[in-house]
C-alpha cells in the first residue's frame, strides 16, 4: 500500500539511506514525493516536481540514466584536475618569465 511504503521510506531516511523510488506516478505519489529522488516511469512533466526524473516505460532506462550521471560526474572531476594542471603550469610559465626576463612563445 502506498502509506506503508511511505512509512518504510521515513524508516529507511532516518536511518541515513538516500532513497529513490520508482513508480507511475499515479498511485504512489506520497512514496514519490518522500523519496530523496523520485523516478517518474512514463509521465509527462508537471510544473514545480523538480525531484523528479522522467523516463520511458522501460525499466531498464533508470539504470542507463544511473550509468550517465556516473559517467558525468567522472567527466566533470577529469576536466577540474586538467583545469587545475593548466592553470598551474600556466602560472608557473608565467612567474618563471617575469623573473628571468624570458619570453615563451
């Protein structure tokens, strides 16, 4: 029942365990909207859930969404190292040139 999956989720939450739940949306709202991430399978967007993800009817789309938010995340930390690499080099040129009187071309 709905309320009883609400009920396991507050159990769960207060725990400290990030919760997501999947569900249509239709009958399982309060669990939905309880849930740390709330997956929406084949619905149309209302205004105002931004907690929600949407996908299609297919199940197995909530694992690919995982696998892309991962493969994301792993990007976004790979371009912060090589950004920080750039910039540190770029300072070091920088600071080495004023010094020495050197210009790097």
């Amino acid at each position: 029942m709905p309320l009883d999956e609400e009920k396991e989720i507050r159990k769960l939450k207060s725990g400290g365990k990030v919760v997501a739940e999947i569900g249509d949306g239709i009958n399982n709202a309060p669990m939905l909207a309880t849930a740390d991430v709330g997956i929406v399978m084949g619905l149309r967007c209302s205004k105002g859930n931004r907690r929600n993800i949407l996908v299609k009817d297919d199940i197995r789309d909530v694992v690919k969404a995982i696998e892309l938010s991962r493969l994301t995340v792993s990007k976004i930390r790979q371009n912060l190292v090589l950004a920080f690499l750039y910039n540190v080099l770029s300072i070091t040129i920088g600071a080495v040139s004023s010094i020495t009187g050197l210009a790097f071309y």
